[in-house]
C-alpha cells in the first residue's frame, strides 16, 4: 500500500473516532474540509490550468454553504493546497466559478447546483457537493453523510469531461457514479 493512500485510510480512521466527541454536524464540515485538501492530491489537472502556474493561488469556490466556507477559510491561514497558498471565495455566480480550480456547492437549490455545473462544463474546474443525487448529476466528487460516517461518490466521467484525472488511489475509495 502506497503513502498516500496510508495517510489517507488513517484520516479517515481517526476522523471517524471523532465523531464521538463533536456535534455531527460540525464534523461533518471540518471532515469535509480535510476531505477535500487529500482529495486534490489524488487528483490532476491539465498543464493549462493555473494549478500549473507556481504565482497562482489554489482557489475553492464555496455556493451555498457558509460552515463549509468558514472551515475553508481556517484552514488557509495553515494549510497549502497542491503546495499553493489557499485562496477562498463565496461564489454567488458563474462567472466567479470560473475562477477557481475547486467549486464546493452546498445543499439547497438544484437549479444553482445545475447552472455552476453547467457553467464550467469543459473547463479544469472540480466541482464538489454534499447533497443526494448531485454525484450524478455532474458533481465529480459528492460527499454523503450517513449516521456518523461520511463517504463520498465520484463521478470520473465528469472529471474528465472538465480536463481532470482522478488517482486509482481515489477511484477505489470512491462509490463510482460514472
């Protein structure tokens, strides 16, 4: 078993023994934020993408879900992204979507979730969510809550229709949706 997924089954262990002793839900949110920093290291975009430039900050793009923001937003005072500085944004439209390598869109309103993902169809943009059905609905990575577990789908049609390869190592940790 390679490093990467090792560190990546002991997050999952140790994050699960931590449900026992914060709220569910903002476990869930900070689960999802570690989430989220391991999965970009599994996965790839183009050579075209600003991922790719050394002076461009990684930016994640949060719709409509402000926990998930402020979690983000801790976490960029300590932690790199694809050894990039972490830039945040509240995203409100498409255009600003286009914007970022990674968009987080919230539970809520499937028309936005439609129109974000519709938006940056094409483009080296990962767009992630935490609702039911979203995985196959264009979300390359949706997360699930079940109990005191989160598990999380991936959709790597879609990731490569938006120029981005996903790792084996996340492929087999993943429920594909494809």
């Amino acid at each position: 078993m390679n490093r990467g997924l090792r560190v990546w089954l002991v997050v999952v262990v140790v994050a699960t023994a931590l449900v026992v002793t914060a709220t569910a839900q903002e476990l869930v949110t900070k689960l999802e934020a570690e989430f989220l920093e391991r999965f970009t290291r599994f996965i790839e975009w183009p050579a075209s993408s600003s991922v790719s430039d050394p002076a461009s900050p990684f930016v994640i793009g949060v719709v409509n879900h402000p926990q998930i923001l402020d979690s983000l937003n801790q976490m960029a005072a300590t932690t790199s992204f694809k050894g990039k500085r972490l830039e945040v944004r509240r995203i409100e439209s498409v255009n600003q979507a286009l914007s970022c390598n990674v968009v987080f869109v919230g539970p809520g309103d499937r028309d936005r979730f439609r129109e974000i993902v519709a938006g940056v169809a094409g483009r080296p943009v990962l767009v992630v969510s935490d609702s039911s059905g979203y995985g196959r609905q264009g979300s390359m990575i949706n997360f699930l809550t079940e109990g005191e577990f989160v598990r999380f789908e991936v959709n790597r049609n879609a990731a490569e229709a938006n120029g981005l390869r996903f790792a084996p190592e996340l492929l087999a940790l993943g429920e594909a949706v494809d």
